[in-house]
C-alpha cells in the first residue's frame, strides 16, 4: 500500500529510462547526419525555383513593348545614357555585325532576310528566269552612260534623241517578251502561287535593267542554263 508521505521509488527509473531514450535517438540522429556526410542538407519544405523564375525575380518586372516610335526612341535614348563608352563600342560593333549577316544571307537568297517582295517560290523562279536570260534591257544603264557622253559632243548631239527613243523601243519589246515568258512559265509550274500578270512582268522587267552584278539578290544561275 503507497502512503502519500512516501516517495514513488519507481519514478526515477522510468525518468532515467525516458532521459536514455532521448540521448539514444540523438546519438541516432547524429549518427545519420555524419553517415550522409557534409554536404547533407535537410529539406526545406518547398520547391526549389527554377532558373528562369529566379532570374525573373532578380531582375524584376519586365517593361511592356513600345507602342509608338518615339516611346522605342525614348528606351533607347536612356538605354545609351547608361551605358559606358565601351559598352557602346561593343553594341555599335555587334550591330554592324548583325547588318553584314543579314545581307550576305539576303544576298545568298535566305527566305527569312529577304525583302517581302523577293519572297517565294514563285519570284525566285522568276529571278532565276531572268538571271538564265540574256535581256536587252540590261544594256540600259551602260547605254545612259554612253548617252551622256554623246549629249556633249556638239557634232553628234543632235543624233542622241533618234538613239534614245529607239533605245526606248526595242527596250519595250524586250519587256513585253520577257514578262509574257515569266508569266506563262510561272503559271506553269506554280499555279495556285496567286502570282502573274502585269505586276509579276514588271518584276521580272526591273530586275532585267540593273546589271548583273548588282542584282539583289545574287543571280543563283549562269545565263544559258535551264531553269
């Protein structure tokens, strides 16, 4: 029988057993944390960021667009304020750099640098029919200059009119032919392209009048070669 002036004897074995329960799980847990090593460390309860959201939130919001030119002006006008001397050698280098790119792939016929106008199946068969051809047309700009010399000479100036309007009209001949060419041909081979008529002929006509070493872009064929 346990009187209430006595001790309960038993309550200092259960408190030393509970006191070498918790050393134990600590030796147990300070045995796991040395078994991972180092370079353990305990979870953090939350998914870890990924990179573009990190980045996101160290440079902050992102600006809108420009909506207008002078707003684009504006950006980068105080764009250029803060940036260094160097800083502007080097995008001033880089741009440069990207106009070249651009036009020696323009130049070569990429679809994704040319001109809306150059753009498709159809127009780059139609440069490569003129390119195969040899046009009367491309005589112009030599003969202007030829003209123009001649205009100077008092003795056969008078003659340089009579020269030019029938400069003008085998030149229009040679038009004719060349756009009724390009149009039947393309009609052919690409007939859902939505391309032909005078529009289509006048292309074919402009391309026909510079000289060949300044068409844009670079003829892709010699003239004589099948198309």
């Amino acid at each position: 029988m346990k009187l209430p002036w006595k001790k309960d004897d038993s309550a200092p074995a259960d408190e030393s057993v509970e006191t070498l329960d918790d050393s134990d799980s600590t030796d147990s847990v300070a045995l796991s944390k040395s078994q991972r090593g180092s370079a353990y460390t305990p979870a953090k309860g939350r998914p870890t960021p990924s990179r573009r959201e990190a980045e996101g939130r160290r440079r902050g919001p992102v600006a809108p667009p420009p909506t207008t030119r002078a707003e684009a002006r504006a950006r980068k006008k105080e764009l250029r304020s803060s940036m260094s001397r160097e800083d502007k050698k080097k995008a001033s280098a880089d741009r440069r750099a990207q106009r070249l790119e651009q036009r020696e792939r323009m130049m070569a016929g990429d679809e994704r640098y040319l001109l809306p106008r150059d753009r498709g199946d159809a127009r780059r068969y139609t440069r490569n029919l003129v390119d195969s051809r040899r046009n009367f047309a491309g005589l112009f700009m030599p003969f202007a200059i030829v003209l123009i010399v001649v205009m100077f000479v008092p003795s056969i100036a008078v003659y340089s009119t009579f020269l030019l309007l029938a400069f003008v009209i085998l030149m229009a001949i040679d038009g004719v032919i060349l756009g009724r060419m390009v149009n039947k041909r393309v009609a052919q081979r690409y007939p859902d392209a939505g391309e032909g008529g005078l529009k289509l002929g006048w292309y074919a006509f402009t391309r026909a009048t510079q000289l060949r070493q300044m068409r844009a872009p670079k003829p892709q064929v010699s003239p004589g070669d099948e198309v």
